[in-house]
C-alpha cells in the first residue's frame, strides 16, 4: 500500500463511527486543555470548540460542517 494513497481518518467527514481507541486518542483531553477550552468560551461554545479541536487532531484539518455528530461522540465529549 503506497502511503500518499491511504486516507486520513475523517479526512472529506466526520466518520459514523468512532472507536473507542478513536474517542480517547482525539477527543480527550487534558485537565489544561480542558482548563483552556472553559476558559475562552462560553457555556454555549464548549462542546463545539471540543470537537473541532477533536477533528483537528483526527483529520489535520478544520472541521468545516457536520450533518449529525455520533451520539456515542456527543455522550464522550
């Protein structure tokens, strides 16, 4: 397999489903990220900044929109 052929994780959307190898190594956080997340946004923005950071990590690139968030996702983060 040559490796500019393999695709990135998430790299045209966000996938159905996430492992949970997946939810831990991308959408986890830790206590200064978390710390940082609460810090520069409000209470309405936190879950969506998570997951563009998550995305960000996942794919290399900015989560550009989303038709629906897995719900096992929404419950980790």
């Amino acid at each position: 397999m040559q490796g500019w052929q393999t695709p990135y994780l998430g790299l045209r959307d966000l996938p159905r489903e996430l492992t949970d190898f997946e939810l831990q190594a991308f959408f986890s956080f830790s206590q200064a990220e978390l710390e940082l997340i609460s810090r520069r946004r409000g209470d309405n923005h936190k879950l969506g900044l998570a997951l563009h950071i998550g995305f960000v990590r996942m794919s290399g690139r900015p989560l550009n929109s989303v038709r629906a968030v897995p719900p096992v996702l929404l419950r980790h983060l």
